[in-house]
C-alpha cells in the first residue's frame, strides 16, 4: 500500500499552494499518492472558483470545524491559524464561532415541535397560534422578526412552550448580529455552512438561511461553495486513519 517513491514534489506543491503541511497530509501522501493528489484537486476548487476570499474560505472552514457536531479542536485551531494568517481579527473569529454555537438551538427546533404533535394527540398542548398568546410571547416574536428578518413555524411551537428560553436565546444569539463585524450575507452563509455540514444536515435550516444569504446579496456560486467547503470534511476518515496503520506494515 506503501510508496517508497520520492513524494516531495507533491509535498512542495501542495504547501506552495495551501500555505501548510502536517504528519497527516505526509502519511496520507506516503500511503497512495494518487489519492493524495485527488484530494489536493478537491481543496483546490473554491480556491480556484474565486467565489469567496481566502479569508472568508478560513473563517467558514473555522465554523465547519467548530460546530457542535463536529468539534475538531486540532481542525479548528489550524484554521484559526490560517484566518490570521489572512488577516482575521480575533472579533471576526470569536463572532464566527459564536454564529456556529447556535446550531445547539436544533434541539429545540426539531424536538419541540415533534414534541408538540405528541401533546396535541394526548390532548395536553398549548396553543402555537400567535392569535392564542399573551403580549409577552407576540412581542417576542415581533422582536426576533425585526432582529433576524424571517420567522419559521418551528419558532412558534418553541416559543408557546418557553418563552422563557426564547428570550435568553435570543439574547444569546443576538450578539453577534447587533454588535458584530461580519456582513450580513456571510453571517448567514455560516449558517449554510452549519446546517449543510455531513455531520448535521438539517434541511430547513439550509432552505431559510440559503434564501435569507441571498437577500442580503451573497451570489449562488458562494453559497454552493460554502456547500463545498462543509462537505471536506469527510477526507477526514482517511486523514485520521491511515496515520494508525501499524508501523510494522509500512515501507522501511
């Protein structure tokens, strides 16, 4: 499985255009250049597209990486690295992470309202009419609507049960939007990129903030590459296991 020809010329290119090299991409180059070089052409397409800047390409792989479904604490910290090295300031990093830490609200917009349908057939649930309401939840809701500009029936079953927990999240998920760096368009292309990644896919999320990136002026071609950059992740099979093939197997 093993090559014992001279990889270094792949080795050089590769970090000649990428910016970067570890034991992983070297294992990986060792056991089956062919494949190597396939996943080099692969990371090299957004690149190439030129649809997003090097820098937004980083802060996206940043959000891939980070999210709660994923959480590659070495995979994160490299394109932390590579932000920086791109010119990112730590507030567009840390607000980049803080958009990626809400995809733990999935549990609520996917539980609640499966939750919901199982209290409506025992005959115990609230009403997820806006009509229903007090002013507390309508106000809420008209607060979220002028923060966010959109609104989902998945907020209303949530917001019926717990306005409470709606509140504090929105208080939560705010920040980023009220007092950040990034442009609007990108923010939600993180969006895209968080509930796109293999990890996750949650298809109304991706329906939403894809429409809601292309109201604030992203261009289809950067929202197929986000859908791109997310999808990267899956090389990381081989990448982690080909380094734990036994030594004792592998050329001398």
């Amino acid at each position: 499985m093993y090559t014992t020809h001279d990889t270094s010329p792949s080795r050089r290119e590769f970090e000649s255009f990428h910016g970067y090299w570890n034991t992983d991409l070297e294992d990986l180059l060792l056991a089956d250049p062919r494949y190597f070089g396939a996943y080099d052409r692969l990371l090299r397409v957004t690149s190439i597209r030129g649809n997003l800047t090097p820098l937004e390409r980083e802060l996206i792989c940043i959000a891939v990486t980070g999210q709660v479904t994923y959480l590659d604490r070495a995979a994160t910290a490299h394109h932390i690295r590579q932000a920086t090295h791109w010119g990112a300031s730590s507030e567009e990093i840390v607000e980049t992470l803080q958009l990626a830490a809400s995809l733990g609200v999935h549990s609520m917009l996917v539980g609640v309202p499966l939750a919901h349908e199982v209290f409506q057939k025992l005959g115990v649930s609230a009403s997820a009419s806006d009509e229903d309401w007090d002013d507390y939840r309508r106000d809420l809701k008209e607060r979220f609507i002028a923060d966010r500009k959109y609104w989902t029936p998945h907020w209303d079953t949530v917001l019926a049960y717990t306005p409470e927990y709606f509140e504090a999240y929105l208080d939560l998920s705010s920040i980023p939007w009220n007092h950040g760096t990034l442009s609007d368009a990108f923010k939600e292309l993180i969006y895209v990129a968080i509930d796109v990644v293999t990890t996750h896919l949650f298809t109304a999320g991706i329906h939403t903030h894809t429409k809601k990136a292309i109201e604030y002026g992203a261009t289809p071609d950067q929202v197929i590459d986000v859908m791109a950059i997310a999808s990267n992740i899956g090389i990381d099979t081989v990448l982690a296991g080909v380094p734990r093939i036994p030594r004792d197997v592998r050329p001398r």
